[in-house]
C-alpha cells in the first residue's frame, strides 16, 4: 500500500498488475460474466466455502478455505462462519494478493461467504500493498430481513478495510428492468452492471491515455474516503454522441439522475473513443460533468482505442463521504473485539477528516415540544419555515414583545 | 380553441378569494376587461389546495359570475399557481459554437438553451417558467438575440421557476374537473408584475409585492428581464392569526378588525385608544387596546418586508430598483403600508393597480386582481405569439407549438 512497494513492480511491468477476486457463489459468476478476451491478461482468483461453485469457474486460481467443521457444506449462510474461516487462513489469502497493485474483489453480499471473507480479504490485500476496489451487489427487498442486515454490516466492514466500494443495491436494478424479464436476466443484468464498472476502470489503468489517468489518481480519489461510491458507464455513437452522452449520464439512474453528482466531493471522468475524438466533445462532457459538480475534485481522462469506431465511452465515478456512517461506525468495530484487525481499522476510521456533507440530502427540521404556542389556523398546515424559525407563530411572540 | 376565439380567461385560485378574469382581444392584440367573477376561497391554506371538493364549489361560484357578466362561454383558462414550494433561480449555460465560420445559428441558441434548462432538480419538481435574461457572445454582455451574430462562445441566462410537480398538478385537475381547459399554468408574482409593471419600468427595475391571503410573492425586474423571483408562504391570514392570537378574540373577529382598524404602522394617535367589541344585541363583549392591534400587524407587515428585502441584499438586487418597489394583493390595502415598506427598502414606494392594461374601470382597477388580470393579460401576450407563428408556420401550429407545460398539462 505504501508508494515504495508499487513503485518496481510498475517499473518492471508498465502498467499495474491487476487481480480479480470472485468471492462467494455470486462473485464467482460475476467473475464469469468478466472472461471476455480484453480480461485475458488479468490473474482471476476465485474463493468460495462450498467446493460445487468451482466446477464451473473458469478461475485461475480457486481457493477453497475449508475446516473440518464445515464438512463440506459451505458456510450456511453465516457471515460470522465465513470472516472465521477467512481470518483462520488470512496468511494463504495474503499471499495469493501478493504482488498485484489493484485488487478487484467481486462478490454479492448477504450470504456466508461474500459477506465474511470479503472484508478479511480487503484486508489482506491492503497489508500485501494492493489498491483494493470491491464491487459488490446487496441483496433484493424480497431476500428477507436477515440477509439485508448481514449485507450492510458487511458492507460498512467492507467500506472500512477497502480503498473503494461501488455497491449496486439490488432493489435499484429492480426499478430497472421491465415486469417481464425472468431471474436468470434479473442477475445477468445486475451482474453486469457491475461488470461495466470494472470494465470502465480497467480501461482507465490499462489504456494508453491522451490525458492519462495515472494510476495514484485513482489511489487519491479512492484512498482512504471510504467512500461510498457510484459509477456509471455510458456510450453512445454517431454525430450527436457527446451531447447524447452527457443526457445519459444525466438521465443514469444509479447516478439517481444525475444527483449523485451535486453530493460528490471526488469525481472521476474517463472517456475512451476511437480515433476520431475531437477536443471538442471532450471539452463539452467535461463542461456539463463540471457543470454538475461544481465543489467537487475532478480527475478526467481521455483515451483512444482504435477498435471503438464512431463510439465514445464514457465512465464516471463519483466518490463522496459519508458522515453518518463514519460517526457510527468505530462503536461497531470495537464489539467485534475477536479480529485481530479492529484496532487498526478504527485509527482509520479516526483519522478521517470530519467534513460536512454537502447539502445534498434534505434536512428535516423538527421541534422540540417545549413550549407549546398555538399557530391558530395553520396548526395543522405545512409549517413555514425560514432560516429555521417558524413564521406561523405570531411575530410579536417570537420577537419576545410585551402586550400589556 | 384560440383558432376561432379572441377571449382569454384569467383565474387564480388564492387562499382567500377565487378570481377570473375575462378577457376580449381586438384586432390589434390589445386587450380589453370584459368580465370579471369572484368568490371566496374556502380549500385553500397557504395557496396550496387542501380541500378539492371546496374548492371546486367555489370555483363554480366564480366562473359563473364571471360568465354572466361578460356574456361569454369560458373554455379555457390561464391559471395562476402560487405556495411555498415554488421557486426561482438564475442559471448560465454555455455552449460553443462549433460551424465553421462561427455564425451562430438559432441550433446554437436551442442548445444554450437546453444547457441552461439542464439542472439539478429534485425528482418530484417540475420547471414552471424558464425566462431567458441575457445572452453573452464571447463574454459580450446584454445580447438580446445572438443569431446571425460571429462568435466562439455562447452563453445564456436563464431564471428557471420551479415547483412541487404533484401539488400543481392538484390545481390543474380541480380546474380539468370541471370541464375547463388549462392553457397554461404561471406563476401569479410573474402575473401580478406584467399587470402592473410597464416596459419602462421592467427597465429601471423594480420590485412586485403581491401580498395575498396565504403567501407573499415577490419578483424582480432588472433591465428588461425577471432577475429573481420567490414566494413567501406569508399573507394576510397570518395577520388575522396573530391578531386572534395575541388580542384573544374569534379569528372572524379579527379578520374584521384588521379591515377596520387595522394599520401598518403604530400611529402616535392611537396611544391609549381603544375599540370595544359588542355583539349582535350591541352589548360590549371586550376592548381592545387599538396600539396592540396595530403593533401585532405592523410587527408581522415589517417582518415579510423585512425577509423580502434581505433575500433582494444577498442576490444583490437591492441596488438595481430605479423604478422603486410596488405593491398589490389584498394585503396591500393596509393602512400606512406604503409608508411602512419606505421605511424598510428605503426607495420609493407605489400602491399597486394594474397600470400596464388599458381600458379598466375603476370597479375593476384593485390591487387585489392584479395577479388575476395579469394572468388574461398574459393569455393575450401568448396567444398573439401563437397568432404570429400560425401566419408564418401554419404547419407548426397544427402540429401544436410545444410549451414547457404540455408535458405537465397532459398527465
């Protein structure tokens, strides 16, 4: 993690050296959604408790963290089974991130495995020096109770122990798809969602750049914001594609229509066309994002690659802090007092500036009952609210004057 | 409807009155009072519909009226939407020119336009009016209308309205409700100012007020174009409240003692003095000392202005008002308003009636139907636009000229 170990390894090689990590029966199929040929070069890892899910994987490497106590049947849906397991062989995990400089760690939270290695494995993958982005997809509304609270402990672990964290709420990809579409589409879809995130980041570390993306702009973007982030990837071809490209990023929904933008306090733009990219098109998606996200830091990159022709592509990442859960989170790592890594996740979590969140989000203004004054006729109305004082309640009785 | 009908109808739906307003346009486009029908609002808090039912009764009530005395069939109306969730703020979009001998064509000017138009929403609002200011080419201030013009750099500014989109849809269903179309919704402070504000005047700049029953709207004039707008949800109600309030009498009661001894400032000649209250047997029930009264409304009346004239200070308007502040609404009838909003924007000071429309007799001319005539007036302005566009586009009309409301008209 610190520059002095990447920097050889980027030397010797050109560009970093990338691993993607399928963690769970979910993160192993999306690793199976990521073989496509321009993935070749890249080492995928699969990890999982129950040994059926890698008869299918096309991994590199398949680690299957194992005990007698299992006996062989998975961690059950236990996160608490899959972080033992992890923490047990935290040494094999280490070692299997040694040497890469971004760590890609795929898995679907909620279950036994994703939810409980996941994070030990950021963790492992941060002490072997590696930038670690998770991309991980929260379960439907309709997977029950349980699971949504296994995957957002999970999550905040997660968010605690990786450099990045682009989570796809499962529910949001429902708002996406049509009545009609079966299960099977429903998962390939999310699934590649998330692929498309990827697929968008890699492109920026690996593609010769006109204005190159370096590798530590990601680092800086990410690093240490814990950030809850959101990406969208977008292309669009013919005349019109920069203008087109700009409304579908505006219009994307898990930017939330462009929103997520204006609370950002980092963003990453990157575009990749074919040889036909002018300064112009450039210079108007870059005007409209900037346009957007007036306070935030901006890190654009543009790249070509010939096989786009006529396509312009572009991938946003927009990185803010989140306070709420920063202010709550520390109380949390303290109970889990068993991991040999609490202490110094909280330093982290300490450490990390106390800024405001931009005023995105809608404050709710409400009263305390002290002193009960009559508003008359507009007790039962909206209050009107100014600078935070309630203009229904007579002047004179705000202003304090006597009436004698 | 506007094919073979030269009358446009008025009406605004406020919280204490529902007014319409018939207008007859003549040959020439000018416009000319005809009618007019009003009744009391009873489903209305805060300019903001809450009781539709109500609402619609009144309604009937005043279109009826309206009907009768201008011999007309209404059809349709502009209807004027008001309430605190309404509001307005300036935007620049930026476009650059891309042709080759950098003409701006009128592409260039939709596109700015578009820019400008593009911005960050919350979901459930909806644009109400986009009013262009001022375009810039190549930083050149003050361009009115930039094509034909030779530049890189095409700037615009626009003052962007924007509202709650389901409460403004309430008032247009209330009003499809009862077999009337809407052609436009507008926003009654832009209504109120077009009524009172001539072109001279937009010029030198200058301030509406339009206090009505339940908000306070107040829109901005500088060089020609709308500079700020916004709505207050404070009016007259608020008065009557705090008069029931702090002298303790029935809210009916102090509506009435606010219209007889009601007064924006406490006068010198009122120390001391007192109103007795009697009831139906002309026994006295209570008095009232009339210094409060007048201190509980002044208190209220500064404060709105008050509030008013420190949001104009942060946009940094204060300084634009040649043409000095005007007043209409209701509320404006005030004794010693005038003289209490001098004393707080420290410029001159005009009751309002409505002086950019010809023709009205004095019965009509009140500062309370400003917003209501406005809103023909405005009715006429865009229905000699369309005429306009029918001579030379006769294809564009039939296809329907689209406005920023059709979207919102249709649902």
């Amino acid at each position: 993690m610190e520059t002095e170990n990447q920097t050889p390894i980027l030397e010797t090689a050109g560009q970093p050296v990338v691993k993607f990590f399928g963690v769970g029966n979910a993160g192993i199929a999306l690793l199976g959604q990521l073989a496509t040929p321009e993935f070749a070069a890249a080492q995928t890892i699969a990890i999982n408790t129950d040994a059926a899910a890698f008869a299918t994987s096309g991994a590199t490497v398949k680690i299957h963290l194992e005990n007698k106590l299992l006996r062989g049947l998975g961690s059950g849906g236990d996160p608490e089974r899959g972080r033992a397991l992890a923490d047990e062989q935290f040494s094999t995990l280490k070692s299997a991130c040694e040497g890469a400089n971004v760590i890609f760690i795929l898995a679907g939270l909620g279950g036994g495995a994703g939810s409980g290695i996941s994070p030990v494995l950021a963790k492992a993958a941060r002490e072997a020096g590696a930038l670690v982005l998770a991309f991980v997809t929260l379960p439907f509304d309709c997977e029950g109770n349980r699971r949504e609270a296994q995957a957002q402990t999970a999550l905040e672990q997660l968010k605690a122990a990786a450099d990045g964290v682009i989570c796809l709420p499962g529910q949001k990809v429902f708002k996406l798809i049509d009545e009609n579409t079966s299960l099977v589409d429903t998962f390939n879809f999310s699934g590649g969602f998330l692929v498309e995130g990827v697929r968008g980041v890699w492109q920026l570390l690996t593609r010769p750049g006109l204005i190159q993306v370096h590798f530590s702009d990601l680092c800086t973007l990410l690093r240490d914001r814990h950030a809850e982030n959101v990406f969208a990837f977008v292309e669009a071809a013919g005349a019109g594609r920069s203008r087109e490209v700009v409304d579908k990023i505006l219009a994307h929904p898990l930017l939330d229509e462009g929103r997520a933008l204006a609370d950002s306090d980092a963003v990453l733009v990157s575009l990749l066309a074919g040889k036909d990219l002018t300064m112009a098109e450039v210079n108007r998606v870059m005007e409209q994002v900037k346009r957007q996200c007036s306070h935030a830091q901006i890190i654009m990159g543009a790249a070509v690659d010939a096989e786009l022709k006529g396509k312009l592509c572009v991938t946003v990442i927009a990185a803010k802090q989140n306070l709420a859960a920063a202010a709550n989170f520390p109380t949390r790592v303290e109970t889990r007092t068993g991991t040999p890594n609490a202490t110094s996740q909280r330093d982290v979590v300490i450490a990390r500036p106390a800024r405001a969140r931009r005023s995105g989000a809608k404050a709710v203004q409400t009263q305390l009952p002290l002193t009960i004054v009559s508003k008359g006729r507009f007790d039962k109305s909206e209050p009107t609210l100014h600078h935070g004082e309630d203009l229904d309640v007579p002047t004179f009785l705000r202003r304090g004057v006597p009436l004698n | 409807m506007f094919d073979d009908s030269n009358i446009v109808v008025g009406l605004e739906i406020g919280t204490s009155k529902i007014c319409v307003v018939v207008g007859e346009q003549n040959a020439e486009g000018a416009l000319n009072i005809i009618g007019l029908g009003q009744s009391r609002s009873r489903g209305v808090r805060k300019g903001e519909i809450c009781n539709p039912e109500q609402v619609e009764e009144d309604l009937r009530v005043a279109i009826f009226e309206a009907e009768q005395m201008a011999d007309v069939e209404i059809r349709s109306v502009y209807l004027g939407v008001s309430g605190g969730h309404v509001r307005g703020f300036n935007n620049r979009g930026t476009h650059v020119v891309v042709s080759a001998e950098r003409e701006i064509t009128s592409d260039d000017v939709d596109d700015v336009i578009k820019n400008a138009k593009a911005i960050n929403l919350p979901a459930e609002n909806t644009v109400i009016h986009a009013v262009r200011q001022h375009f810039f080419v190549d930083g050149q201030d003050g361009v009115t209308n930039p094509v034909g013009m030779l530049g890189a750099r095409l700037e615009v500014d626009m003052h962007v309205i924007h509202g709650h989109a389901n409460r403004l849809q309430n008032a247009i269903r209330l009003v499809r409700g009862t077999q009337l179309e809407v052609d436009e919704i507008v926003f009654n402070g832009i209504a109120a100012s077009l009524a009172m504000l001539t072109p001279e005047q937009k010029e030198m700049g200058a301030l509406v007020i339009d206090i009505g029953g339940g908000t306070t709207e107040y829109v901005v004039y500088s060089d020609g174009a709308i500079r700020h707008t916004g709505v207050l949800a404070v009016g007259g109600d608020h008065v009557s409240n705090d008069l029931a309030y702090g002298l303790k009498v029935q809210l009916s009661r102090a509506e009435k003692l606010k219209i007889d001894h009601g007064s924006a400032l406490v006068t010198d000649e009122t120390k001391g003095q007192s109103i007795s209250i009697t009831n139906e047997l002309g026994l006295e029930l209570k008095r009232i000392n009339t210094e409060h009264l007048q201190r509980i409304m002044s208190l209220r009346l500064e404060e709105i202005f008050r509030l008013i004239a420190q949001e104009l200070e942060q946009a940094g308007l204060a300084d634009y008002l040649r043409a000095g502040v005007f007043l209409c609404g209701g509320g404006s009838r005030v004794p010693g308003l005038v003289k209490l909003a001098e004393n707080v924007f420290q410029m001159n000071v005009t009751p309002g009636h409505a002086g950019a429309v010809n023709g009205l007799t004095n019965t009509l001319d009140q500062p309370e139907f400003c917003a209501a005539i406005g809103l023909a007036k405005y009715g006429a302005l865009k229905s000699r636009k369309r005429a306009k566009q029918r001579i030379v586009h006769n294809f564009l009309f039939t296809t329907g000229i689209k406005n920023a409301f059709d979207r919102l008209l249709k649902r």
